[in-house]
C-alpha cells in the first residue's frame, strides 16, 4: 500500500493562475479587445496585444506513427519574408494537470525575441493521448517525430532549435538532445541529471516523492511498463528491471551523445524534495560541453514558476539568454550568459555568488568530531582531536519528531524561499528517538558552502535500519532551529548486533549563519519523506570506535 500523502497537492496551481492562464490562452486564439481586455486584471493586455500582432498562434494535434495524438500549440512571427526562417523553442510539458499551457506566459518573450515557439504535453499528459511513459523511448522518440513535423512547417530553421523544459519537461528535453543532434541548445529548470538516484538515495527511498509524483501522473493512464515499477518501487525491489528502467531515463547516462557541443543550463535547489540535488550536480560536472548550473533557495518548480507565467524569474531569463547566445534570437536583455555555477545562499533571495566549476566553488570541509556526553542528553561537536570510545542509543518507534526533512513537499520551500523558512523546535525532542551533536556558538558569522559527509558506526538490534541526519542551525537562546541539510542511509540485511561503520553525503548546502548561532547535529530513525527499513520498537547504537571514530565534514569559512 503506498503511504500517506503529507503534502496538499504540492504541484497544483492555485486558482488565480489558472484563470490567468485560461485568459492568455483566450487571447491567444481569439485576439479580439474583449479577450485581451480580459488580461487588464494582471497587468498583461498590452503585452498580449503586441503578442497578436507579431505571432500566430494555432493549437493542433500531431499524429505520431502509431496513431498517438500529441496535444501542441505553434506559434510563428507573422511576416516573414519568402524563404526566412526564424530559430525555433521546442518545450515539453511540466508535469502538472494543464501541461503544456504552462508555458503560456513565456509565449510573448519568445515571440518579441523572433522564435518560433511548439510546446506539447507528452503522451498520456494533459490533453494527449497515449500512456504515461516516463521520458522513455517512446517519448524521445515522439519529440523526434515532433522535430520532424517542425522540420516541414514554414518559418521554421531547422538548425536552430533548442528545448527548454520545467522538471519532467527539463527531462524530455535532455533525453530528446541525447538522440537528435537537431536540439542545438537545452536549459531545463528543476531537472534530474539520475533518476533513481533522485529518488533512492543511500538505498532509502524517497517514498513521499514518488508517491506525489505517481498520483500526478495518474496510475490509470500508466504504461503497463511504468504501473510494474511502481509495484516494485512500492515494495522495496530494486533490481535490474527497475535500474535498467530509470537508466535509459537518465540523462546522466547519455553524456558520451552529448559530447563537446551541447550546451546545457540546468537549474534546481538546495531544498529540492524531488529530485536530489547530487545527482544533478555529478550530471553536471560530467558535462563536456558549455554548461551553466543554477541553485536557489526552494523546492522544486518554486522559482521558475513566476516566469512561465509571464513574470520575471531568475531561470526563465536565464533561458531566454542562453537560447539568444546560442541560437541567435532576441528574447533576452541583451546580456552574455553566465556560464558555470550560479547560487543564492540560504535565505537571501537578493544573494548571487558565481564561480567557473563546481570545485571552484566549494569551500575546503572542517572536520568537527562526534563526542560523549555522560549524563547529558546532549554531546558536544568540535574541532580537534578525535573522539573514541562512546556509544549512545537511539529508539526506532516508526513516528516522526520535529526533524523531518520538510513539512510539506514544495511548498515547504516556496514559503523558505519568501523568507520564511520552518522553524524547527529542536529543543522539545524526546531525545530517546534522536542523538544530538552540539557546536560552541560562532564567534563571528560563518558560511556552509560545498558538499558534506558523516561517518558513524551502527549498530542495529534488527537486520534492517534506517537513519537520518540533519544539520541544524540553532538560536542557543531558543533551541530552535533551521534546517540547512539533511540524509538518509539504510543498511539491509545485517547480521543481528553487528556494528558497521558507514560514510555518507549529506546534500550539498549554501548557508549562511548569524554569529552567535550553533551547528546542531541530529540523527534520529524515522522521517516520513522516506521509507525507513526500521523493525519498530527497537534500537540502533550509534558509536565511535577507535580508529573509525565518528564526524560530520562540514564545507565551513568566515563570511567574506
């Protein structure tokens, strides 16, 4: 049985963007004063107007070989010459239940900037027919059907295409530039670079995501395929079928067809609760090719949003830059892109740090060892020596405490990225079901920036054991905290009582803490994001032996 969802409908757009779009979408096919009048309310008549009298605009099915209709709309600049062509944006669908009107709003940039624009919902979304595959094969080979079709309509410059694409769009449109040289440009907002890796991280699942992700799709329009790989993902098999299916769907796996040429922009989060921030960042550093990474403060979808509904969004311009650089239209400000990595650290949404590369931009860790505490619910975390010798105990009950890796999915992040990030009340926790690590508080403010790692030995009285650890950043005066990062790791099938030492990335982190301010460890055996492997009621023992004792590696510097 799948778990309990915890998330109210995390991708569903309110109400006011959905009459927003139905009222672009009106103008769009009808350009008449009322229909355009109706875009006043938002501020956007006059832009549709000048849309109108640029651009045309038709939404049509597109037949693939198999008798499969694909909803799209094209839209191409009026008055072009005999025999001009104009560089083309191809952009599948997000996985939302309008699908491809997502991008109603980005119509008029592209349109200003002399593109071409089809956007479609890929088969069994929205209004296609067919069944959900996933970004699999049969998807790629639709957008190259797609391509095709583009290929013979007129305007269109075959040599220019590019593809943008919002999280399952971003995945499309890499897998589609994977297989047809014809994609001359990708930028992909809330991509995955791995896909079972975004969602079985240190074999635990991120079953809340999965689930969210599944109930979007609709298990009725599934592939016979896809609905067998639930099952298994449900029920903990992971094995060569269900790798294999995630594989030819990772674009991580299909870096030598993108070579030296491709340029590729991709974006995401560092709370992202999808698809897991490492295996877009290894995706990214494998590139070979022009490549730019965008991480800001978030959850999934949360920033690029504002933008394809026709506002400004720090992705979509970022697009809009890329595709002008690299296909030759005008839809940008003008400006060069960026090219390597781009960040907000936590929780300025003004903040902008840049660095070439990805090593470039992480900051040498600090190891701050794990100690005992004697009498004392809490230990201390710190610099210096290694600290042997102690054992503590942790409860598995199977229920969540404060820590948990968000609240709700997506939306957890949206309110953190409008400065409003969930307070964790860290002092309250029964510590029979957590093990917390305490630093001295900062002398002067500080930075975590780069990439994390603990190492503990476990020790379960089952076979099977999950854990969690988050990194805190906790007001000593309150005991409250935010969470700056956070991983699960699961040990299957152990002999009973036997300890193993284990090392594990946390998700890379930007954050910045005030002084004054303590780093807080907390490792506790349940969270409701993920599908722990704990037989409750039980105990796992978390110690330090000598020669493998225990530490988190933190990426920490001086604010500069």
């Amino acid at each position: 049985m799948p778990v309990d969802d915890y998330s109210a409908a995390p991708f569903t757009l309110d109400q006011e963007s959905l009459a927003k779009l139905d009222a672009m979408r009106d103008a769009m096919l009808d350009p008449s004063p009322r229909r355009i009048g109706r875009l006043d309310q938002w501020g956007l008549a006059d832009t549709y107007e000048v849309y109108a009298e640029i651009a045309e605009y038709r939404e049509l099915p597109i037949t693939m070989t198999d008798g499969t209709q694909i909803d799209a709309a094209l839209s191409v600049p009026r008055n072009l010459a005999p025999g001009q062509s104009c560089p083309t944006i191809v952009m599948p669908a997000p996985l939302i239940d309008v699908g491809r009107r997502a991008y109603l709003g980005m119509f008029p940039r592209w349109a200003l900037g002399g593109y071409a624009v089809l956007a479609y919902s890929q088969r069994g979304l929205a209004d296609s027919g067919g069944d959900i595959q996933v970004a699999g094969p049969r998807d790629v080979a639709d957008g190259v059907e797609i391509l095709n079709w583009l290929a013979g309509t007129q305007g269109v410059d075959a040599d220019r295409i590019g593809c943008f694409g919002a999280s399952y769009g971003a995945g499309t449109s890499l897998l589609l530039a994977a297989q047809d040289k014809r994609v001359k440009a990708v930028a992909g907002a809330s991509a995955w670079g791995d896909l079972l890796d975004s969602l079985y991280e240190n074999d635990t699942r991120h079953i809340q995501a999965f689930e969210a992700l599944v109930k979007l799709f609709n298990e009725e329009r599934c592939s016979k395929e896809f609905r067998k790989i639930i099952d298994k993902i449900r029920g903990n098999v992971i094995d060569d079928e269900v790798r294999e299916f995630a594989r030819v769907r990772s674009p991580r796996h299909h870096l030598k067809e993108y070579g030296a040429e491709l340029p590729i922009l991709m974006t995401t989060y560092w709370h992202e609760t999808i698809f897991s921030v490492p295996a877009v960042v290894d995706f990214f550093n494998h590139l070979q090719g022009p490549k730019s990474l965008l991480v800001q403060i978030g959850d999934h979808g949360n920033g690029e949003l504002p933008g394809m509904l026709g506002l400004i969004s720090k992705p979509t311009e970022m697009t809009y830059r890329w595709m002008d650089h690299h296909l030759g239209g005008t839809a940008g400000d003008g400006a060069k892109p960026q090219f390597g990595v781009r960040s907000e650290y936590m929780h300025n949404l003004l903040s902008d740090v840049s660095n070439p590369q990805w090593e470039s931009y992480l900051l040498p860790r600090k190891r701050f060892h794990l100690a005992a505490a004697p009498g004392r619910p809490d230990a201390p975390m710190s610099q210096g020596q290694p600290q042997p010798g102690w054992t503590r105990s942790l409860k598995t009950t199977g229920q969540d405490t404060e820590a948990i890796v968000a609240p709700q999915l997506v939306k957890t992040g949206l309110a953190e990225r409008a400065g409003m990030p969930h307070l964790y009340r860290t002092a309250g926790i029964d510590r029979d079901q957590v093990l917390i690590w305490t630093s001295t508080p900062l002398d002067q403010p500080m930075r975590v920036q780069g990439e994390l790692e603990l190492r503990v030995t476990v020790k379960p009285k089952a076979k099977n054991a999950t854990i969690v650890a988050y990194l805190m950043d906790c007001d000593p005066a309150t005991g409250n905290a935010a969470i700056i990062t956070h991983a699960p790791y699961t040990l299957t099938d152990q002999q009973d009582d036997k300890a193993i030492t284990v090392t594990f990335p946390l998700q890379p982190a930007h954050y910045v803490l005030r002084q004054g301010r303590q780093l807080q460890l907390i490792i506790g055996s349940h969270d409701r994001f993920f599908a722990d492997a704990n037989t409750t009621p039980s105990t796992i023992e978390i110690s330090s032996p000598q020669g493998n004792e225990s530490y988190v590696d933190i990426p920490l510097g001086a604010l500069a």
